[in-house]
C-alpha cells in the first residue's frame, strides 16, 4: 500500500508539472500538430491537462512484436518478460590497461558480430561505437549499413535530422522490399532521448515525425541525473522523467495513434562532488523499481537498467554495479534491458573485455531467475539420496554422471580453483580472450541477396558514403590478416 501510494504522488505531480509548468518543444511544425489536438501552445511550450494525458495514453499500446529479417529473431516487447541490447552511443574505446581511444569501424563491425552470436542480445545497431576513422557526416549511414550487412537481428536506427532519419528509413526499405512492405509491420526502432529539465530538442521530434510516418516503434528516454538535471530528491526525479515521458508519449500517439513506445524513464544518480552523472549507484536501481512500476501501470513497455557502472576500467567495481543494475531490471521485468554489455565510466566508453564479462552477468543472471523445474518424481533424486547416505557424496552416482553437463552452470570467463593473484588475472583474461575469439570463429554472416547488397551501396553512395568505405565494411572478416 505504501508503494501504490508513492506511485500515485509520483504521478500526481507529473500531471501537475505538465498543467502548469509544462515542457519546452523546439518545433514549430509540433506546435501546430499539438495545437490542432487542442494543447495549449504558449511561447514554445505545451501544457496538457490530466485528460488529454490519459485520453492519448490510452490509445498506446502495452506490447508489440518487432519482426526480424530471420524470423527466428523476432521479439515480442512488453508483457512480463526482458530482451536485451548491447551498450549504446559511445565514441570512445577503452582497452584493457585503460587506454583510452576513439572508436573504429573495425570495433564497430566487431561489435555488431558479437551482439549477433550473443543468444542473450536481441537487438543489434544504433550506435555500438561511433567509429570516428570514418567521416562523420556520413556516420549515421555507416552504422546501419555494417548492422544490416552483418546480422539479421532487428536493428536498432540512431535518432537524426528528418532528412537523415529519413535516409535511414528508405535505407530499411531497400532491405524489406519497398516502402510498402516495410511499413506494414514493426522492423525497426529508434532511440530518442528527451532533455532535463523539461525539453525535446529539434532532432528528438523530427525524429519522431519520421517514425510515425514510417510507423516504427520508439524508444524514448528522459534521463534526468538527481541533484544536476534533475531534483535531488528521487521523488522529484522521477515526477520530473514522468512528466516527460508521458508528454512523449502523448505528442507520439498525436503523430500516429498507435504507435508502439517504450518508455525510458532513466532515471540516473549525480556525484555531487564533481557534478558528474552515475549511473552505478544504488539510486538508479532504485529509481528503476518505481519507474517501471509505473509503466507497468500506464501499459507502456518500459525500458532501462542494463550492466551500468562508474567504473573506468573492468575492476572488482565495474563488476558489482554492473549485477546491481542488471538483477533490478531482469528481477522487475524491464521489457528491453538496454546497455546489458560493454558500457565503462558512466556511459563514456565501451570495452571489449567488459562487453565480454557482462555477457557471463547476463548469462549468470538469467540462470538465477530461472525456475526450479518439477517435472517427475525423478527431479527429487530420492535414490540418488538413499545412496549416498551410505557412501557420503552424490558425485559418482549414475544421476550425477548423466547430467553434469546440463544441470549445472560452469563460467567460461569466471576463474575457479586455487590459483595466486597474479595467476588469476592472466587466467581471467586469457579466458576473456579465448571466448572472444571462438565467438568471432563461429560467427557466420547471415544471408542477404547480392542485388540488395548493390542497392544498398548505390543508395549509400548517392547520399554521401565514399566506396572505399563501403569496401571496408564488406572485406572485415575474423581472424583478421
């Protein structure tokens, strides 16, 4: 009772925000749309009352279905289950002793191989790694392109201008058939962040008039940092991320009643000390059971959480805060986990060795959550205890021997055993190494028919990305020369 009543304050006081305060839309052409809906406009900013809010809430809805180009790789988003992504939106790589450097196409296309061999990452692209040895007027092309031409997962889009979302959308197109065909159901899905306090900037809301055109779902992500861009208290950062989502929502269902959304409600914590955002501490885990609680209320899939950590390199702390935020969403149902593998220093780089371990997290967290299967009277192990009180143990019997390899859970990364300090960490890391590159090894590039693959690069071509960087993304193959 006391939880259901702090959630009905928390959104008490977003409804209360969106009247009276309400939220900044650098967008005249929003204006008009929202105007024309019956929002209040006034200097730039919308103001909406408790009935709109709940009258274009109601017509998203709480689950829907992102088809894959395999169809083994479609995923269904909301109800009481979690997919998960990779790490999202860095330009910085940080390798194994620290070192810092900017992000490549080569990380990129290791990355997108990765994510695709991962069973337990459903959804592929966005921005892995900026890769900034290509130029960066044409990067929001690059990316897609690598995703497409390397996995057959649903692709995540990066936000853009309308023109370059746009871009991105016909460049789907080519891959499904025509336009036709692409936007006769769900296929892809764009990641849209408002700003805190109280803002959506210009490439947020063309970005999701493309969507809507399109009819692709949206991810939409208030972040708002308690104490820097958000109140320092919990309670008024998350009213503050409510407001702002449920604004998003409501402009979004205005641009295409329907329209799939899940819904961030990020909420992270700030190190007051230096002003900078955290995103491992305990107050985004505890942020996360509200604000999912609340989603789960408005019937809007919800997203957030993943493998999150201040941590600069793979330590013992990047790997504890890294299982906090990750347990809070998988055990809460977050519907799409996102960050789940590689995200260091509070989202300002990703790293192989971590994307590595947080698969091992999510390996590891899956099997904890799992249920205790009964299927027989077999399950008890009633004989298998009967003999072993006159032997002492259970592991030669018959029992033991014939399910060793299905009913226990072996880390591939994690050491075991009696080893010193020194000998652990070359173990650990040789362990890292050796499961990267039997993942690479195995990786086999899914099929995509020569003549989309020439179409796509006339397309590409045509707006901008040279053929010698086209050539680079097709020639990446493992083990390198």
């Amino acid at each position: 009772m006391v939880f259901d009543s702090t959630l009905d304050q928390i959104h008490g006081t977003a409804l209360k925000i969106l009247q009276e305060i309400g939220i900044a839309l650098y967008h005249p052409r929003i204006h008009e749309i929202l105007a024309d809906c019956g929002i209040r406009i006034s200097d730039g900013r919308a103001f909406f009352t408790p009935s709109q809010i709940e009258a274009w809430l109601e017509k998203a809805p709480s689950q829907f279905t992102l088809e894959a180009r395999n169809p083994e790789h479609s995923v269904r988003i909301g109800g009481d289950h979690s997919i998960c992504c990779a790490g999202y939106g860095c330009a910085a790589m940080i390798d194994r002793d620290g070192t810092r450097r900017e992000g490549a196409l080569d990380d990129l296309i290791q990355f997108v191989k990765l994510v695709h061999q991962s069973p337990h990452l459903h959804l592929n692209g966005g921005i892995l790694i900026q890769p900034l040895d290509v130029p960066i007027e044409t990067s929001y092309l690059t990316m897609p392109y690598t995703t497409l031409l390397y996995s057959d997962k649903p692709p995540i889009l990066p936000p853009g201008s309308e023109k370059e979302l746009t871009g991105l959308m016909e460049l789907l197109s080519i891959v499904y058939g025509g336009k036709e065909t692409f936007t006769a159901s769900y296929k892809t899905t764009t990641f849209i962040s408002t700003i805190s306090p109280l803002k959506i900037d210009p490439m947020a809301l063309d970005s999701m008039i493309v969507s809507a055109r399109y009819r692709q779902p949206i991810l939409l992500s208030p972040s708002p940092a308690a104490g820097t861009t958000g109140p320092i208290n919990p309670a008024g950062n998350l009213a503050l991320a409510t407001a702002e989502t449920l604004a998003g929502v409501a402009i979004i269902q205005m641009l295409a009643p329907g329209l799939p959304v899940v819904a961030g409600m990020n909420c992270m914590g700030a190190d007051l000390r230096t002003g900078s955002i955290s995103i491992g501490s305990p107050a985004v885990s505890l942020q996360l059971r509200y604000a999912v609680a609340l989603l789960k209320r408005y019937g809007i899939p919800s997203r957030g959480g993943g493998a999150l950590t201040d941590a600069k390199v793979v330590s013992p702390q990047s790997g504890y805060e890294s299982m906090l935020t990750l347990m809070t969403a998988l055990q809460h149902n977050v519907n799409l986990v996102s960050h789940c593998a590689g995200i260091l220093d509070s989202f300002a780089g990703m790293s192989v060795d971590k994307f590595m371990m947080d698969l091992e997290l999510l390996e590891m967290a899956k099997f904890s959550l799992g249920d205790v299967e009964i299927r027989s009277d077999a399950d008890f192990s009633f004989d298998a205890i009967q003999q072993a009180k006159d032997t002492g143990q259970f592991l030669t019997t018959m029992e033991t021997l014939s399910r060793c390899r299905t009913h226990s859970w072996n880390p591939r990364i994690g050491v075991r055993g009696a080893l010193t300090a020194n000998d652990y960490n070359r173990t650990l890391f040789k362990n890292i190494d050796d499961t990267l590159s039997a993942m690479l090894v195995q990786y086999q590039q899914p099929a995509l028919a020569p003549q989309t693959i020439t179409a796509l690069e006339d397309y590409l071509h045509q707006n901008g990305l040279d053929r010698q960087t086209l050539a680079r993304i097709k020639a990446s193959e493992y083990p390198p020369d």
